[in-house]
C-alpha cells in the first residue's frame, strides 16, 4: 500500500501546483500615457505604480485607438478588420455589436473550469439580449452596456436621447443613491471575490468608467471632492479634477487587491492592466487627459493614440520588478492568459494574436515583430509598425489633436525612482527606465508629415515622439510596409457600422436604454 500512498500523494501534489490561476483584467477608459506615476506624472498613483515596479511594465505596448475596437481584440484576440469593429465606436443606438459568430474570453476560459464575472463597461454591443455580457460567457454583469455616461446618475446620451443605463445582470438598477461609479465598481468587483467558490478558478473583467469624461450631456469631468482635494499643487482646474478622477482609480484597484489578498487569492493570481487608447488631450472629448510627451491623443494613429500604459503584475511570474521592451498587442492578451490558465492556444479560433507568456514571465526574446495599427475603409487611413519602423497614411487624426500637448501642470515628466517605499524593487538607475528620451523637436515637426497626401516613415526607438519623417530616405522601407498593409487590407471584413435606430429611443422603454427588450 506504501508505494500506492506515495503516488496519490504525488498526484495530489502535482494537482495543486497545476490549479489555474484567478485572472483580474483591469481596463481604464482613456488613460493617457503622461497621467501615471510610472510615466513621470504629477498625479500620483502609488498603487498602480507599486503593483507596475514589482511586476512587469510594457514599453513596447499598443492598443487601439479608440474605445471599442480596443474591447473587442481583448476579448477575441482578433484585429478588428476581421471582426468589422475597425471604425468608431458602437453608439447608443446602432443596432450592432461584437458578432454573435465570434467566441470571447469568458467562453474559453469557462471550458477550462472558470467562473467569469463582468464588472463596469461592456460597449460591445446591446441592440439584441444575445449581445449583452450575460448572454457571452460572464455569470453576472454590474455596469453599463454603452460607452460613456454620467459618473453618479449613471445615465447615458445617444444622438438627441437620454436615458438610463446601469444594470445588475439584465435588471435595470435605479437605486445606487448617485454613488460614484468607481467606488461601486472597486466594491462589487470585491463582493465578488469575496463570494467566489475558490473550487474554480475566477475570471473578473472590470471595466472601469475610469478616466473618461463624465457627464454626456454637459463639459464636467467627474471626480469626488476628496479626491481632487489631493493635488492642491495643480492649479489647472480641469487637469485637477481629471487628476482627482485618477486617484479614484487608483484606490479602486488598491482596495480591490487588499481583497484580493484578504482571500488568500493573490498568490495564485493574474492582475493585467491596461488603457482601452491614449488619452483625449487638449480638451478632445470634455478631457483633460495627456500623452505627454508622446505626439497626437485618442483616436488618432500618433503614438499618443495607441502606446498604451499597461502592466503586468503576478506572483506566478518567474520573473518580475521589470520593464518589457518586446513589441506587445493588445490581441495578444486572449492567447497569453489562456496560456496561463492551462489552455492549449492552438484551439483559439483565428487568432491575430500571439502567447507571450513564456516571453514575458521570463524576460525572454521577442515573439512579435510588428503590429497593425488599422486599417479604417471609411475614414480612409492606416497604419503598421514593422520591427522598428512605421507607417502612417490617410486621415490619421480625423481632424483632431495631432501635436504636442504638455501637462497643463508642466513638463515634469522625468520622475525619480520612489525609493524608500518597501514594496518596491530597485532599479539600477535613477531615473525610470521607461521616460520617453524624444530630444528636441525640429522646428518643421509639425509640417514635415502630411499622412494625408503622402505616406510617413518614422524609426520608433529613435523617434518615439515622431518628430523626423523619414520616408523620403527609405523609399524601400515604405514600400515594404505599404506592400505589407495590403496583404491585411485583403482579409479585411467590412465595417459593420449601421445608422442610429429611432427605435432605440429611452423614452420608448420607460427612460432606460434597454430597446432589445
């Protein structure tokens, strides 16, 4: 019996080292690159920069740049020119969403024993039930269905609509008490934790409002007092209450790690986060958000629209407290965690992206060498990175901020390393490692590329701040990337963009934004 026992205590060894791991993935609306500590920002953000030092902090890491197609390559690990979210956004009432025919997240990772639970903004799609997060994988959904809303009444405002749009599951809810948005969504992301079986493994999306603007209907950013009191240094009143909206998130994420932890949880979990696009900057979109010192904003293709502020930070990491320079995607989150969970990738379905997991818990060699930024029929723009080089052509801004936008607090962005603190590893410099060196911006930067009338060329690991075009110098390498953006321009699906529904009006279903009922 002896060598019996040893076995079945060997299995059960093997099996308890082999139990996947809780996945939080934390996604901020138009966080911009110059409005974190870790970027050198005068918002502090002590948590999150804790949670980046002793993880791993991605340099090399893009996005899309604008909010919905950001959410669907999350949650399919496709480019949105194969899943027909390439252009805009999904309004309040376009009747269209993520197609039905794809398999998200939740879906995989629930055949591997996952119980999965959505928390804040779904914006993929709500003009059928099938459309809406419940109906997609995730046991229950405590958020809102469209893409930006008032942070304490929770309504949301569609093309001369209004109504409102916050839901447990599929139930409308209508007494929150205007609670701000953020601290509801930290303390039911806890609940849930908190209730969770830890039989099986967890999956939490939260979705945070988080540092969108606020009110749809007026120019408010949205923030408690207490938080903006925080930053009595800044003097900009817009920037203030936008850095108060921050520091918000930031707590929101701290208090739902302590649960985290407070579960026995953490040690056997995955915390991701990242930013849905750049910031809106300049007052784009009733923000006040900054790349600084990256070129363009949200919803362009300058590297302000779509380098996305992201980390990694898990126990399970075999290496960490360090900065990752490989190229990364947002696509490529679907197949790394499904990795990590235990799954086999080859059984994801069309996968633009790539598992980097191994690359990125071991500081190991690149896996990717470019990224298609996108490719838009409709707005009639493009954009690739190959290796170090990329290509911009068309309308690339759609008319909006396409310069140099500092910190309305000024250009302190060469933060020092917060030594001192216990829960964070030294570096070996003092200045981080992941500013931004651009030197000095050219007198013709902003007229030597006109991706409207010509194709720009710009050497990213030089030039990150893309200050010196240089396509007229490397004909060939313009070429190959142009030759490169028609091999994806012929697997591209068409926009599945629909005109506003009058049918979708609130006052149609009792003031709420529930038109599939």
């Amino acid at each position: 019996m002896k060598p019996v026992f040893i076995t079945v205590l060997l299995l059960l060894c093997v099996t308890s080292q082999a139990k996947p791991p809780n996945i939080i993935f934390i996604v901020a609306d138009d966080l911009g690159w110059g409005d974190v500590g870790f970027h050198g920002s005068k918002i502090r953000t002590p948590f999150l920069d804790k949670l980046a030092y002793n993880g791993i902090l991605l340099n090399n890491y893009y996005v899309s740049p604008i909010c919905t197609p950001t959410r669907s390559a999350i949650m399919t690990g496709r480019h949105p020119i194969h899943t027909g979210l390439q252009h805009g956004v999904i309004g309040e009432a376009t009747p269209y969403g993520l197609s039905l025919n794809e398999t998200i997240m939740p879906q995989y990772l629930n055949d591997l024993g996952y119980a999965s639970h959505i928390v804040g903004k779904w914006h993929l799609g709500f003009f059928t039930k099938n459309h809406v997060p419940t109906m997609r994988g995730f046991e229950s959904h405590f958020g809102y269905y469209t893409g930006k809303e008032d942070y304490f009444d929770h309504t949301s405002k569609g093309p001369n609509m209004w109504g409102l749009d916050f839901r447990r599951n599929l139930d409308l809810v209508r007494n929150d008490d205007e609670e701000y948005s953020t601290t509801l969504f930290a303390s039911e992301a806890s609940d849930v934790i908190k209730a969770h079986n830890q039989s099986k493994p967890l999956f939490l999306y939260l979705a945070f409002q988080a540092v969108h603007a606020g009110n749809p209907g007026g120019d408010s950013i949205q923030a408690p007092q207490k938080y903006v009191d925080r930053f009595p240094d800044i003097k900009d009143t817009q920037r203030k209450l936008f850095a108060g909206v921050v520091s918000a998130l930031d707590e929101a994420v701290a208090n739902v790690t302590a649960t985290l932890q407070q579960t026995g949880m953490l040690n056997n979990s995955i915390i991701v986060l990242t930013t849905d696009n750049g910031g809106p900057t300049n007052g784009y979109d009733n923000n006040a958000a900054c790349n600084w010192p990256l070129r363009g904003c949200k919803n362009t293709m300058w590297e302000g629209g779509v380098r996305g502020n992201g980390f990694v930070y898990s126990p399970l990491l075999s290496t960490s407290g360090y900065v990752q320079e490989n190229m990364m995607h947002i696509t490529d989150w679907l197949p790394t965690l499904y990795h990590a969970a235990g799954g086999d990738v080859s059984k994801l379905r069309n996968q633009d992206g790539y598992n980097l997991w191994e690359m990125l818990s071991n500081n190991g060699a690149a896996v990717r060498n470019e990224i298609l930024h996108n490719i838009d029929p409709i707005q009639n723009f493009s954009s690739i990175r190959v290796g170090e080089y990329k290509l911009v052509m068309g309308d690339i801004s759609g008319g909006r901020d396409d310069s140099w936008y500092p910190p309305p607090e000024g250009k302190d962005y060469k933060m020092k390393h917060p030594s001192g603190s216990e829960f964070v590893k030294e570096f070996n410099t003092n200045d981080h490692p992941v500013n931004v060196n651009c030197g000095k911006k050219p007198v013709d930067a902003e007229t030597n590329c006109q991706p409207e009338v010509s194709p720009c060329l710009f050497h990213i690991p030089s030039d990150p701040c893309e200050f010196h075009n240089i396509a007229s110098t490397n004909p060939d390498q313009v070429q190959s990337l142009l030759a490169r953006l028609e091999e994806y321009r012929k697997t591209m699906v068409p926009p599945a963009n629909k005109p506003s529904d009058p049918k979708a009006n609130p006052q149609l279903h009792e003031g709420a934004w529930t038109w599939w009922l």
